[in-house]
C-alpha cells in the first residue's frame, strides 16, 4: 500500500530507510521519532521516559501521545498476526529484498 500511495503521488520510496535507522533519512527529527518509536515496540521502561520527553520538547504532548498510538497500533498488529500464525505473502518477497530483509521461513507464505 505504501508503494501504490507513493507511486500514485509520483514520489520517490526508499524502503532501505525504514530498516536503516534515523541516519540521513530525510525525515527531520528521525532521531527522535526512532528512539521513542523502539522505547515502545521494544518495552523498554528504560529509555521510554527519555524518549518521551525529548519527543514532547521537540513536538509537543499531542503530537507525542499520536507518535506512540501509531507505534503501539502497529506493534498490536504484528502481535496479533502472530498469535495467529499470519504469512508474509510471496508479493512481498521483491520489497523485503529491497530493503535488504529474508522473511523467514516460519513466516513465509506458500501463496501471493
């Protein structure tokens, strides 16, 4: 879907960005974004107040609440397809390539 938006908008994907990390990908303030992004898919009570507050200073508190809505809902997503043994379809195989990623063969689909 990602890549149908882009292509109809006529703009450029660089999918190898979403795995690089926040060097140089163009998005300003990445650095912020990924940090408070992985404090909440990985749990980490550690470094998630941090991350929040450096979010919040940079963004503001509802800007902040919406960044870790759309990681939690996401998060969410890839644990419910989990939990029920969802398949990465073999179409994806050509962007999981592109951005330099094996879908593993226990999530693999045998169909498109």
């Amino acid at each position: 879907m990602l890549r149908a938006s882009v292509n109809h908008h006529g703009s450029d994907i660089q999918p190898d960005r979403i795995v690089g990390g926040a060097e140089e990908c163009g998005v300003e303030h990445a650095k912020e974004i990924f940090a408070l992004t992985d404090a909440v898919v990985l749990r980490d009570t550690a470094e998630y107040p941090d991350a929040r507050i450096r979010a919040e200073l940079r963004f503001g508190r509802d800007a902040t609440d919406r960044l870790v809505m759309v990681a939690a809902n996401f998060q969410q997503m890839n644990r419910m397809m989990d939990a029920i043994g969802g398949r990465v379809p073999t179409s994806v195989e050509p962007l999981a390539s592109e951005m330099g990623l094996t879908i593993p063969d226990h999530l693999a689909s045998t169909t498109a």
